[in-house]
C-alpha cells in the first residue's frame, strides 16, 4: 500500500502511532483465521478465540429497542439529540442496579458506546504526562491507548514492555494478584477484575488492599468491571463496593457481555464527585468536558434497550443468558482438567486461562488451530505474562462448545 | 463541587484539559435556556438554538432498525461484534451513494458513531506536534479537540485565540472563503462546507484552490462535509468531486443531519489510500489502527438504519425531509431579510446567519431569548469571527418556524 511515487505531504506521522507494535491482536487472529478456512475449507471451525456473545439477546429487550425505533417515525416519539452524558432514567438505572449501597448516584454515570471507547476517553482525559500501571496480562487496549496518548516511553524488545508502563505481574504464583509491596508508584492503575484474559477475579481483600494502596500513594484506579456479572464466588462485582474507593477509583463497565449488546454497543463510566487531582480540581468536571466535546452520546436506541435489561423481566432474563455461558465455562474447564492441563479462569469469568509451561503460546494457538480446528488467543497477545498461556472464550452454542471440548480433550490426551 | 477537605490524588490535572476556555457552548447554552424558564414559565420558547433534527425519521428506515433489533433475539438474527470499521455493506452503499464518480472505494469509508467522536478521533491520530487551521467562524469541537490533544498553544485573553492555531476568518467581506495567500502554513486545515455556523457553501473554484493550496503547502484538509445534502446551488458535496484532493484530504460526514439520525449516531470518515504522512506512509494505515484500538464500530443496529436510508425508497423519503427543512429556512431568511437585516446563509445550509453590525453576540441572543422567546446561538461561540452574528437554527416544525419567523420580524422591525 506505501506509494512512494505518490503526492507525499509535509505532515510528520504521529510518532505514537509509530510506536504502537504489530497489529493489534484480534484482526492478526483473524487472518490467522482466513488462512486457515483456506488450507482447510472443509474443516468445521469453532471460534472461541475472542470474547464475542452469541447467544440470542431476550425479546422484552429487541422489543424496546424495536418500539423506540419505530416511534423514531412518529411526531410524538420522535428524539434528536439525547444528553452527552446518557439517558437520565438510564443512569439513574444504571446506580440502582449495579451500585446499590455504594454510595454512586446516576449523575456520576456516563453512559457511553463502550468500554474500548470509555478507555480510550479516560487516557485522552488524563494525557500524556502521567504515568500507568496495568495487569501483565491483560487486555490489548490499556496499553495500546497508552502509547496513542502518549504515556508510554519506549518498546523494550528484549522484555516486550514499554520502559514507562509498569507490568503488574498477574501469574499462577501470585494468584493474579501483583505484589504492591514492591510496585513502583504510578499515577494510574488500570485494574480489569474479573480479569481478561486470566478469568481470576480479584477477592474483597486484594481490593481492599489496592484501595489502600491507591489512596496511599495518591494513584487512580481505573477499575474494568465489564465481566462482573460472571462472579459467582462473592468477590465484589464493584470497586465501589470497598470502603474509599470514591476518592480513588474511576469504574468502566459495559452491557457488551452482560446482555449480549457486543454489536448493540452500550457500556458506561462512574466517576465519583470525591475523585480530585492533585490540585483538589474534581476529575468529573474534565470528564464531563471531554465527553460533551468528543462524543455526542450512545445511540439513543442502545440506551432504550439498556433501561430494558435494567427492569426486572429483562435482568432475570439475562441472568439465564449468564448461566448459559457459565455452564459453557465449566464443561471447558472439566474437559481440559480432565486430561491434566493447568486450568484457570472460567469460575468468575466467561474466560478458561490454560497453562502450557515452557511452550510459546502462538505455537499453542496454531496446533490447536491445525489439529482441532479451533481458534483461541495466544496468551502473549495480552502481553509478556502471558506467554506460555491460551485464553479460550466459553462463549458460544453448546453444541459447539461440546465439540471443541471433546477435540481439545484429544488433541492433548495424545500429546 | 471542589472539596478541599476530602483526600487529593497525586494525578496531576491534564494540563490541556486546564487550557480548555469556559464551557462547551452547547450546554452554556442549555443553562440560559434553564434560566428562562425558570423567569418565564408560560413563555412559549421556540428552540432553534442547537442544530437538532426535528422531523421523524421516514418509516422504512425506522423499520429497518427495528426489524434487525428484534431479529437479534433469534438465533439466525443474533449478530456480536460488527468489524471496527463499519458493515462491509454499508460502507460500500456509502461510497456509491456519495462519491460516485470521485474513486472513493468502500474499504476507504470508516463507520462510526458521528462526525464529532471522529473529529476527536483525527486529532488523536494526528497528535500533539501538527499545527491546524480552522475556520473562524467554526463548530467550536475542531478547537476543543485540538486543545485537548495538546496542539493549540496557550489561550490569549485579548484577541480569544489560542496562539498556535491558525483562525482562517471566513466573513461576509471574503465571501466567508479564507484568504490563502497570506495564510501561514500549517499541517492540518479543517474546513466545513457547507460551514456551521455561517451556512456558506464553498464553490468549486473555491475548493480547487484550497486543495491546490493544501498540495503546494504540503498540508492535510480535514473537510466536513456533515451538511452537504442542503447544497442546492452546485457547489460540491464532497471535496473529492476536485481532481487531486485524494493525495491531500479526509472527509468527515455524518447521517445526523441528513437523515435525522442525531439521536440514532451514525457517521464516517473517508481517508484515501494516497493520502500519505512525509514519510510516504499512508495515513489510511494509522486510522486503521486508531479506530480497531480505540473504537468498536457503531451501533449495528444505527448502521442497518444507515443501510435503509440509502435504499431507493430512504434516499427519495430523507430528501423530501431535507426539502422540509430548507423551506423552513428560506422562511426564517426571507422575514429576517424583509426587516431589513443583512442575513446569510441558509441556502445552502440549515443555519442562518444574522449580522448585528456593531453589536455583541451574546447580547443580542439574551435580547432575543428575553424578548422573543426564541433560542438562537450566539456566534461568538463559533469563535471570535462570530462576535456580530447569531445562528439561527431552521430545524424545526413548520408553525413553529413560521411563529418565530413572526416574533423575530416583530422584534426587530420596532428595533
């Protein structure tokens, strides 16, 4: 695609947008994807490779999202533009149902078309000059809107980090959980609990001892709680569960795995009133500012479909929703544990973390892609600390889900 | 809000966000609006402030966004993540519909949610070291963004300028087209035509220059076409109707305006394959890349009401939406005009733009509202350029426009 006898202009390229590393991972997978559909056109693919819901959303939800649509067409239902900020019977939704005795009202709420784009929001919010801490591993877009930002520094490629990120280690021997005790101060902790990819989700003690340390050492968490309603262990769905996190924490949640809304697009952002900068300025003022300056707003229909999930036919519907992948994680879980690999995840998350010690996780990802047809994600796609590991996403049909444990289950019995 | 009591952070304040003048003019606006009602109540305000859509969006694209909601309840209908940059689909109907003949190809078309995240999303891929023109007066995002991602320099009280930002006066006495030969050099021109807030439409003549400009001067435009479909004298609808702008141009549209889809969001940016950096990198690259980590596609559900309004059937409906719209406007023109006031725009455009010789925006708005009732923006708001002027908005129900119409030739015939 370069051109070099073209036109070129004067315009230097971002040097940050220089400094991002390979592609990013999901559109690597899929051509990882697409060339092997080719090799083997026959073969029967199963997709568990990134976290994409694909189970029917229930109908009292379409069916609000189809009324609102419709009455877009009438003098009476039809709406323009809606409040940057959200819906306000939404947000207010949103705290009752998400943040009961926690203190967050709905003003604190932003609703928005997702986590990614919130993520993105809140690095653009606090700019290039503050410094990042983020699970090692995790999530590609922490890092990768880190560097468009400009926070970054560097790429080391002999420790596959960037020198002004600090990795916190997430591995079996520490229970996924970083030592804090020897973690360098950052200004900003990105903390996804039920963590992607690992599954694990943070305990009520660890998040006590994060809060603590945040408000210790004058941090922000930037707490990602859009798996939170796979936790089934009593570990709290909310950083705002623990006591101070309002003067510490911002939280990025999503209807994306909740409700299958992956394509409908809907998340939102709690920042608290409490939350201040160094200088006592209030964090939800800038946020409030960028909002209505760089977004205009979810989709107002989106929005109608959230207030539909939020009430209680469509809450109890989802739940069953939930279940469904849940079980779906469990027969994963089994399957691989049945056959002596070292399982994690899968308990508290949509995610089964697999541990291959001492192998390169895409060599993993392409025998399991060459000898049982299924398509995961390299652990070392979500950074260093997940090299020697596989994510399989358990969404997905039963049926489906069966068969690629019955394939994995052989693929390593004979290994 | 400021509590000096609670606990600090020690995140220091972004200082581009502390440079950000004032509040975001929509919203000030929104405020007097609270005010006077508040003074007024059994006033019967007419709002032709902010320019939002007012007539229902056309039944055969409303049914189209319903039937795909409700179809996501089925497992045939269900679909998750769409691809980051829009429905393969979509962004070819777009390319027919709106640059045939200009060689813009669907794979060239990024989907997204409006005109204003992508706004947002250019100046995030352009970053901190590029300089920018922009048009003065303007939609008051292009500056806000470029403050946030730290191009624009300090903000200078007396001339209400920030000082690395280029401000292309576009008056009544250029014929609202910037004088380019005294123009300073900068990476980055936006420009939209048809302007907001100045209703004026740059001809083809007019554009041709600026792309030779931009050629010679080795600069981006960043063209903003978000209102072409009000175009009724000829003038181009998208700067890629002027040979060479592929080497030189992006071009952001939206459906908002068009199609009624403010609430709905749904918008796309065009980046050419031969638009390269000086490096010869090509630029479609880097947007790629952008949008995949930052972003993850538009509502699905907006997109097949985007598909629905450039059917056959949606296209003929939305025009007879717009000719609505622009007869609203000759309205508004025709009694501003017969009271004698040098009015502008509005013939290519859905705004009209008031001149007060002499006179200071903000307080002919609060005459406005106080005495008339009517919500208008002040055009200082669009920048310094716009201290004489008002924007009328013509969005609106017709007796609605006819009553303001009314109170406005009243207002200022005993003026």
């Amino acid at each position: 695609m370069q051109r070099n006898t073209g036109h070129c202009t004067n315009v230097p390229r971002n040097v940050n947008m220089e400094s991002l590393r390979n592609g990013y991972l999901f559109p690597e997978i899929s051509l990882r994807e697409l060339e092997h559909i080719q090799k083997y056109p026959d073969s029967e693919l199963i997709r568990l490779g990134i976290g994409d819901t694909t189970n029917p959303i229930p109908d009292i939800i379409t069916s609000a999202m189809a009324e609102y649509a419709r009455a877009l067409s009438t003098v009476r239902g039809y709406r323009g533009y809606g409040a940057e900020q959200g819906n306000k019977e939404l947000r207010q939704a949103i705290a009752e149902t998400f943040y009961e005795d926690t203190g967050v009202k709905g003003g604190e709420i932003f609703v928005s078309d997702g986590a990614q784009s919130d993520i993105s929001r809140l690095q653009l919010l606090f700019g290039s000059n503050v410094t990042m801490a983020v699970q090692n591993p995790s999530f590609p877009a922490y890092i990768d809107t880190s560097v468009i930002v400009g926070q970054a520094g560097e790429f080391q490629e002999e420790t596959g980090k960037y020198r002004n990120i600090v990795y916190m280690n997430c591995l079996p021997e520490n229970n996924f959980f970083p030592d804090l005790s020897t973690m360098p101060r950052t200004d900003i902790i990105f903390f996804c609990s039920p963590n992607n990819p690992t599954g694990s989700a943070a305990s009520r003690l660890q998040l006590e001892q994060l809060v603590a340390y945040a408000k210790a050492k004058g941090s922000i968490i930037v707490y990602d709680s859009a798996y939170s309603v796979f936790i089934t262990d009593g570990s709290p769905k909310s950083i705002f569960e623990i006591p101070g996190a309002r003067e510490v924490a911002i939280e990025v949640s999503s209807f994306s795995k909740f409700a299958g809304f992956t394509g409908v697009r809907l998340g939102w952002t709690v920042v608290p009133k409490e939350l201040l900068y160094s200088t006592g300025f209030p964090v939800i003022k800038d946020y409030n500012r960028l909002v209505c300056t760089s977004f205009n707003g979810a989709s107002s229909i989106s929005q109608a479909g959230g207030l539909a999930c939020l009430s209680p036919e469509g809450y109890t519907a989802l739940n069953a929703v939930v279940d469904y992948y849940k079980d779906n994680a469990k027969m994963i879980c089994d399957a691989l544990a049945s056959v002596g690999l070292k399982v994690y995840g899968g308990r508290n998350a949509p995610y089964v973390w697999v541990h291959f010690p001492g192998l390169k996780s895409w060599d993993v990802f392409a025998e399991i892609l060459e000898k049982a047809h299924v398509i995961t994600v390299p652990g070392r796609g979500f950074g260093p600390g997940g090299e020697e590991f596989i994510r399989i996403s358990t969404f997905g049909h039963r049926e489906s889900i069966a068969e690629a444990s019955r394939r994995l289950k052989s693929l390593f019995i004979h290994n």
